[in-house]
C-alpha cells in the first residue's frame, strides 16, 4: 500500500502532536505515527495496578509554555491544571523538615538559617530576571552556525545580533549571574548565596533531576535554571499538576491536532526514513508499509534517527561521527506505587492528607549527600542513598485511585545508564526498587507496608518503552555543548538536518526537554519557512501566529 501527505511526523509524543497541530492549522496534511498503543510519547497516563491510574513517566506540570497552550486551546480541548498548595516539602537529616510555597518560604528558612531567609528575595530577584530572559530565548530559533557563504550566513548573524541586542539590556550583576549559571555547578551557585543545607538542598535537587551528575558538576547550573522559567495558570516559577495526569495534556493535544485535519496513527512504529534524490521522502513503517510526503518530522531522540532509521550513507562522514557520540543518560529511575494510605513522616505525623502530601516531597537532605549519590552510581551502579522526589497525585486529583486510595510517582536518582561490567537493569530492578521503597520508608515508617503494587521502570525500560535512549529524559544532557545553536550539533541547531525534507521537533531539539511544547512550536515554525519560500504551502485556514 503507497500513500502519500504533506508532512509525516515520527513520534506521537508531545512535541509530536504540537507540531503536527500547527501545520495543520497552515492548511498540510499531516499524519503523525507513534509506536506504542496510545500517543503521548512519555507523558501519558495509564493504569498500573487494578484500579490505579498514574502519569506512567513524566509526572509534574509547569514548563508547559503558555503560548502552546493559547495557540492550541489546550483547555478547550479539556486539560485543567491545578497548583500544588507547596511547591516543596524536604524531611532534614536531624529530623525537621523545610516547606518552600508561597508566602511560607522564607519563615520556613529562618528556622535553619536567619541570614538565608534575609538573602531569599535577592536570590529570587536575580534569578528571575535571568528566567524572563530564558522564556524569550526559549520561542527562538538559534542562530545556525553556517559554512555556506555570506548568503546563508547574514540571515543567522541577524539573528545573532538581536540577541546580542537583548542580552546588551542587562545589567552587569546580570551578565555576570548569566555566566555562572551557564557555565558553573549548581553547588557553587547556590554556595555563594546560602549557608544552610536544606535550602541549598531543595534548589540544588533542580539541578541535578534528570541529570546524570554531581551538583557541583560544571554545567547543572544551568540545568537548575532550565527547571525554573516555568509557570502554572500563569503563576511564575509554579508547579503543578494535570488532572487525569500528564496524558490529559497529550489526549488535549491529539484533540487539538485532530481537529484540525491530522490523522493520528498508534501501533505505527517508523523503521526506516526513505531518500529519493537527496531528500526525505517518506517512511517505512516497521509493519512493511511505505508512506510518502513531502516532508518528514522525527519527534524522536535524534541518536535513533541518525543511527537507526537512516542509512548513514546519506549523511556526512563527520555528522554522523559526531552525533554517535551525542550523550544521553538521564541517571533516573522512575517508579509508580499503589498506597492503601498515605505516608506518615516523622518530622510531620499525620495520614490525613495536608499540604506536605501535595508537594514535590525531596527525599535528599543536602549537596553532599546528593553528590554522593553520584559518586556510587559512577562506581557500582546505583546509589546506596538515592535522591528521590515523591508526588502524590491522587491528594489533589481523585480520578487516579480508588477512594481512600493513593497513588505515588517516586522520581529517583542517581543510577548508572549502563551497568558497569556488561550487567543487565533486568537481573538488579526489583533490588534497586526495593532500595527506592526502603529509602522512602526511611522517612515515612508506614510506606512499605502501604504498598499494594508498583510499576518499575529502569533506564533499560525507559528506553524499550518510550524511546528514551539509555533513560535520558532530555533526548540528550544539557550541557553547554548540546545547548542552543548545538543542540543537536553547531550547524544544525535550526531544527534542520544534513539531509533536505528532514526536520527535528523533539526533545533533542532547542530548547531541549521538559514537557515545553516549545520544540514542536519552534520546529513548525521553521518547516511553514521553508515550505513558503518553495511555494508548497496550500493554505485552506488563517496561519497560526508565532509571535514571541
């Protein structure tokens, strides 16, 4: 069976759906294929244990750009997100605990610390202005690196210029809090500005979530950064929660998409892209079907693209060189848990669910500990005290769990990737599962015995079940060298491919991961460019706008 469409996208995953959705506000036809059974790619919501739903891999909202949501009318399409009563509950090591939430962070501080509660505001302040900048850069196409003349460089020197304009509006401190956050360790940054353990602990935990490194690693600064220019109904630097999960987020996209004129396709893995005269022409899907368009879209990690579903022939010697060693690995281990009631902490006694319950509960008390973390996870593969984040979902929405029941998403860190020695995630998850529980209980002495049923996902998993190569989160580590025009690589950070009709709307994309929407947004954009200026754009609806 042949058929053919404007545009193909590989990977029904959120950027997936965002960019499909936008193209076929522009008129094109679009058909999007995803592998598994349900689109969404790893923000989705299914049930684990009879009875108890939960978002099965990704598990918190606030990066979600609202211009994605505006543009796509997200809550027309039914998604609804509520904040957490607390952004933060951290348990201490000498049995206290730190609540971070509005109106109640900087009392919480003094208890530790008088003269951290006294630097807060300044903190934020600065931070903040450093964020508004990010969520400008964040709507941008990078400046693309060009060897092809002065006719293909002017554009991006343009480019380049305007944000250089930008960031000339700065002041010096802010210049100066920039290069430190671009450049140097979570630990540091935030050494410099408190003294005490737990607040350094509940900011420093941001800059090492989904990232396979020490909090004094060059470069988890900026990942603390990427984790705070977000915001929840339009609340800054918010966190929360969408009801029915984070698949209410990607069914609200499909709905949007669909409404617009694009098929959805599950069960409809891609095996190979085609190239006919020096351009993508299509797909292979891995059932044997050959669809063709006129443009293909990977929503996928671009290591998969470049060195599964295209022949290297078709790509230069040095690309595909240099996106071989593409680095992904996320460090997470992520875990869903059926509870029969929710946890009693001994700093904070009760199982009536209260605000603790609704917050991201960070189970790591200090840099030190989370560096140490680390250090085991490099030396035998998992962490002999793991960092864990815990939320409760089912506090603040009761479609997850059967009344009086609970469900819980624990977000762990750090493990190996890869098992040093050739060992296999399938012969040590329950044993690092079973850690992950014991940990928790550590803090909450009834946890384990509340259990009634888990779902494990090593990085092994994460990698089998959602494409995510070697449980990176991300589709690639943020660090400065897989950032902005280098994400994925200096001259292909314009969401274009070495090889014509090939384009990149994924994770692995500017401005890289997070459930943003904002690769998609960004990749559509550049695609209605391109599809303009070569007269194949056949419009049949008003465009969508990309205004910043």
């Amino acid at each position: 069976m042949r058929s053919a469409t404007d545009v193909l996208i590989v990977g029904g995953g959120h950027n997936g759906l965002v960019c499909a959705a936008y193209l076929a506000a522009a008129g094109l036809e679009v058909t999007v294929l995803e592998r598994r059974h349900v689109v969404g790619g790893a923000a989705v919501t299914e049930e684990f244990h009879p009875g108890f739903r939960n978002s099965v891999a990704s598990y918190t909202v606030s990066l979600l750009h609202p211009k994605v949501i505006g543009d796509l009318d997200l809550t027309g399409h039914g998604l609804r997100i509520v904040e957490r009563p607390l952004a933060n509950f951290l348990p201490t090591a000498d049995g206290r605990y730190l609540a971070v939430g509005a109106g109640r962070t900087q009392a919480e501080i003094a208890k530790f610390s008088r003269r951290d509660a006294e630097r807060l505001e300044a903190y934020g302040a600065r931070l903040e202005v450093i964020a508004a900048l990010l969520r400008e850069i964040v709507l941008q196409t990078p400046p693309n690196v060009t060897a092809d003349g002065w006719r293909a460089a002017l554009p991006e020197l343009l480019r380049g210029a305007a944000l250089g304009g930008r960031l000339g509006k700065l002041s010096m401190v802010a210049r100066q809090d920039l290069l430190s956050l671009i450049g140097s360790s979570a630990g540091d940054y935030l050494d410099g500005w408190f003294e005490s353990d737990p607040i350094k602990a509940v900011y420093g935990f941001d800059g090492v979530v989904g990232h396979y490194a020490s909090p004094y690693s060059a470069g988890s600064a900026y990942v603390l950064l990427h984790h705070v220019f977000g915001e929840v109904n339009g609340k800054q630097g918010a966190w929360g929660h969408a009801i029915g999960g984070m698949g209410a987020i990607t069914q609200a996209m499909a709905r949007c998409a669909a409404a617009r004129g694009a098929r959805i396709r599950v069960n409809a893995g891609v095996r190979e892209i085609i190239v006919e005269r020096g351009r993508a022409a299509g797909v292979i899907t891995e059932s044997g079907e050959t669809l063709r368009a006129t443009t293909v879209v990977s929503n996928v990690n671009p290591k998969l693209l470049y060195l599964r579903l295209l022949d290297g022939a078709y790509l230069p010697a040095a690309f595909r060189e240099r996106i071989a060693r593409w680095r992904c690995g996320s460090g997470s281990f992520r875990m869903n848990v059926a509870l029969a009631e929710l946890p009693d902490f001994r700093c904070l006694p009760g199982r009536q669910a209260a605000p603790h319950h609704a917050a991201g509960i960070i189970m790591a008390p200090s840099l030190a500990y989370m560096e140490q973390a680390y250090f085991d996870a490099r030396m035998g593969g998992w962490s002999k005290q793991p960092i864990i984040e815990m939320l409760i979902p089912s506090t603040l929405d009761d479609t997850l769990a059967p009344a009086g029941r609970h469900v819980a998403s624990l977000f762990c860190q750090h493990v190996a990737p890869r098992l040093p020695a050739g060992q296999s995630w399938d012969d040590h998850r329950d044993t690092v599962a079973d850690l992950m529980i014991d940990t928790v209980t550590g803090y909450a002495p009834n946890f384990k015995a509340a259990v009634l049923g888990r779902q494990v996902l090593s990085p092994l998993d994460l990698e089998r079940t959602f494409g995510l190569v070697d449980g990176d989160i991300f589709h690639g580590a943020l660090s400065l060298d897989q950032l902005f025009s280098a994400r994925p690589m200096l001259g292909y950070g314009n969401y274009r491919g070495p090889l014509p009709g090939l384009y990149m709307c994924g994770s692995g994309a500017h401005p890289g991961g997070g459930v943003t929407g904002l690769p998609g947004h960004n990749a559509a954009r550049e695609i209605l460019s391109d599809l303009r200026r070569r007269r194949w754009r056949r419009p049949r609806r008003a465009p969508p706008s990309f205004d910043a």
